[in-house]
C-alpha cells in the first residue's frame, strides 16, 4: 500500500496548495464567493460536473448498482437531468443577475421580503449538504488508513475548511478541477473497464444476475419519480448549485458549459450503475451495497492505480464538501447574519472587510460541520430532511419568480412557510424516509403561491421593470411595463 499512500498524501497535499493559490487571488468580496465571475467555459463544466457528482454520486450510486443492476443509475441520472434543466432553461438569466444568493434573487424579484426566512431554509440544506459529504470521508479512510471514525472526520474535513476558508471561491474552483480530472481517470477511465474484465464481460454478467438488473425501470417508477422530485427539482434551486452560476463568465457560458457538466454526469451515472452490476457478480453477498465500491478497489485493482482510484473518491466527497460548505456560509453572513445585524445596529464606520468575513463564516461553519458529522448518525434521515425542506419551501417561490410575472412576496412568503411547515408535519406523520411528505409539501405550497398572489396586489411595478433590467443584463431599469396594474396609492 505504500505506492497508494504516496498517491493520496501528494493529492492531499496538493489540496492545500491550491487554497494558498487562492488566497492571493482572494482579494474582494466577489473574487472570494464567485471567483470574480470569470470562469470560461471548461473550467466551469469541470467544477460543475465535480460539484454535483459527490460521494453519494460515487460510493452510493456504485452501491445502487450492486443492488438493482443499470436501472441503479437512476439517482444520479435525475441530478444530471436537473443539471441539464437548469442550465438550458434557467443559467443564463441567473447568471446575468449578478447576485450572491438565491435569497437575494428573491428580494430582487419580489422587493425585499423573503430574504431571512429563504435563507434559513437554504442554510439548514447546504449544513446537511456538507455534514453527510464530510461523513463520507470516515469510509475512505478507513480504506486507505483504518483510521477511526472521528479521527478520519476530523482529518478530511481540517483539509477541506482549510483550502476553502484561505482562497474561498477560488481555492475550491481549482481543487475541483483537479478532482474532476481525477475523477474522471479515477472511475471512467481505470475502475469502469478494470471491473467489467473482472466481472468477465457483459455476457458473463448477464448470465450470473437476475434479468431485473439489465431494466431500465427495475429500481421502480415511484422511486424513480421521487428522486426527479427531490434530486431534479433540487438542482434548480440549490445555493450550492447556483453559487456555481454565478462563477460564469459570460451567460452563454453558464448554459452551455452546463450542458455539457450535464451531459457528463449522465455519463458518470451509468458508469457507477454497470461497475456496481459488476461488484455484484464478484462478490455476491457483501453486508451492505454501499460497501461495493471499497471492496472492489481494495480487491481487484493494482497498486498505485487503487491509489489514484481512492484518490477519485475521495475528490468527489471533497468537491460536493467545500461547495456546500461556502454555500453554506455566504447564506449564514449574507442573507442571515448581516440583515439580522443590520435590523439592530448600524453599520461600523468604514468599509467593512467582507472577505474577512466570509472567511470567519466558513471557518465557523467548517468546525460546525466536523461536530456534527462527528456526533451524527443517520445521515439519511438528515438529508432527507434537508432536501425536502428545500424543494417544498423554495422550489415553488424560485421558479414562480422566474416564470410568472403575477406571483407575489405575500404568495411566496406563504409558500415557503406553509410548504416546509407542511413537510414538516407530515414527516412526523408518514416517517422521514416516506415519500408523500414532499409531494404533499410541494403541492401544498404551489396552491398557497398562487392563491394568495392572485389574491393580493401585483408586485410594484418599479421593482418588476427592475427585475426585467436584471434578468437582461441591464445596468439602469428598464421602462415600467403598462400591462403590469401599478399599485393603489393611497
């Protein structure tokens, strides 16, 4: 194993030297969250194909396949899917909006209302995010080094917080290229081929397993369907996913070098799900499908290249960590902290140093993030929870802002409280793990939407003609639209 430890200590290791990098190219405040906005069209489709594609991605879409065969691609399947959806339809006017936060998209297209309550919403989604990704660094290392639990944890997520709080966005943009390369060499180029000669080919495969694990449908339609609700839909509107739009240097490059991280992952899903089907043929009665992906590197693959295999996993965990770990923390200060501090105090005389403190955020989530991932244990259950808060409190105010011009603060305000009240609720009713709560939750908050829009006064017009500027890009408002009721006055 000594070639393999080699390899991941100069990966780690290189790590760090990326957020030293970024750190001196760190020097404002939208350098630090969105990389200054500058990202051409390969480095973009790298970082966002490796943010998306974490270790569930890898260790349990592998896992998916061990135990339902190809149609185990299905889970990431829909996140490439939703990928596609957002970048097609949505990237280019998200990125011409020049925001930080969806919250603040929100504010601008409904006039400032919805910020703190979105952004707690958002907040608990990117914690839970970056909790179970940093969890997943406990079955890596005991891989590589049977280290314990805590120790591991501690490890790989001192690592992550370190690159990430030194550079921010610029740190964890080239950490994620570099795991995007790896990944890619890592799983599609080496443990893809390497297993299936293993498993003895295609043929040998579908001879040794049930007809079920060549379906495409053999995961069943309704799983299939919660998780294009839960993983599509969520792509549309993750901070973490957006935060990414952002780093777009132009909006023709946030739609087609989305696309294309897209088209990847779909790619990507395929490939766990056939050398999960091939795990199943070498070894039949593993205690745990997510055990699938270790066994077979440890097992089959040669020195060196079970390093660099490894090495793949554990960029992928990493990529998914550090994106939702600034996301995470720009929510807390930009949407969180500095409106809850600007509604009881003035501002400090002077510039405030917002590198600083976004810096000081990350810190502090990162060392939250390791106690909790450390003291958790149902990481399921946690992110279950998160991801459903977010598609029925936020999905149906995000897109009704960009699609329907009668949608209101009051009908979305509504929509969030009552959508993650209700999921909430029935959560406690049907069980965490049970699919009716989101859609329930979801179809509750869509009727709240737009009953109460329809039923109170159209958002001010001034802040519409605002909305539209943005939407194209525009520096100055353009002309307030005469369809649109100006509001009664008084």
């Amino acid at each position: 194993m000594a070639v393999d430890y080699t390899v991941i200590v100069l990966y780690l290791a290189g790590m760090l030297a990326m957020g030293w990098w970024g750190m001196r190219r760190a020097k404002s405040k939208s350098e630090f969250l969105v990389a200054g906005r500058r990202l051409g069209p390969w480095m973009y489709s790298g970082t966002m194909a490796a943010i998306v594609l974490g270790g569930a991605s890898t260790i349990g879409g592998v896992g998916l396949g061990y135990k339902y065969g190809l149609s185990g691609a299905w889970m990431v399947f829909t996140i490439g899917l939703g990928l596609l959806a957002l970048s097609v339809f949505f990237s280019a006017r998200i990125a011409r909006l020049k925001v930080y936060t969806v919250s603040e998209m929100l504010d601008l297209r409904y006039g400032g209302r919805a910020g703190v309550i979105s952004g707690v919403v958002m907040w608990a989604y990117t914690l839970m995010l970056a909790v179970t990704s940093t969890i997943a660094y406990a079955t890596i290392f005991d891989v590589l080094f049977d280290l314990p639990r805590t120790l591991a944890i501690v490890l790989g997520g001192t690592i992550v917080v370190a690159y990430s709080t030194l550079g921010g966005m610029w740190s964890i943009t080239i950490t994620d290229m570099v795991q995007f390369v790896v990944k890619t060499i890592g799983v599609l180029l080496l443990l893809l081929p390497i297993a299936v000669v293993k498993a003895g080919g295609f043929a040998e495969m579908k001879a040794a397993l049930p007809t079920s694990y060549f379906e495409p449908l053999g995961i069943g339609g309704e799983t299939i369907f919660t998780y294009v609700l839960i993983y599509t839909f969520g792509m549309l509107i993750g901070q973490d996913i957006w935060q990414r739009v952002f780093t777009a240097r132009t909006d023709k490059v946030a739609k087609w070098g989305g696309t294309v991280a897209g088209t990847y992952c779909l790619v990507y899903a395929l490939a766990g799900a056939v050398i999960g089907t091939a795990a199943k043929v070498m070894y039949p009665t593993l205690p745990s499908a997510d055990d699938a992906f270790a066994t077979i590197v440890k097992d089959e693959l040669p020195m060196g290249v079970r390093g660099l295999v490894l090495a793949a996993a554990l960029a992928a965990v990493m990529s998914t960590s550090s994106g939702a770990l600034i996301a995470c923390a720009t929510v807390a200060n930009n949407d969180i902290w500095s409106r809850l501090r600007g509604a009881v105090a003035r501002k400090d005389e002077g510039e405030h140093d917002e590198v600083k403190g976004n810096r000081f955020f990350i810190l502090i989530m990162g060392v939250a993030v390791i106690g909790i991932a450390i003291a958790l244990n149902d990481v399921v259950q946690a992110l279950t929870v998160a991801y459903n808060l977010l598609v029925a409190g936020l999905l149906v105010p995000i897109l009704g802002g960009l699609l329907w011009r009668r949608g209101t603060a009051q009908g979305a305000l509504a929509a969030v409280g009552v959508g993650g009240l209700a999921v909430i609720g029935l959560m406690w009713t049907y069980g965490i793990l049970a699919n009716e709560p989101v859609y329930y939750g979801l179809l509750a908050s869509f009727a709240v939407y737009v009953i109460v829009s329809l039923a109170t006064r159209p958002t001010d017009a001034a802040v519409l003609a605002n909305w539209r500027a943005r939407l194209a890009g525009q520096d100055t408002p353009a002309e307030p639209d005469p369809s649109v009721p100006a509001p009664a006055t008084a």
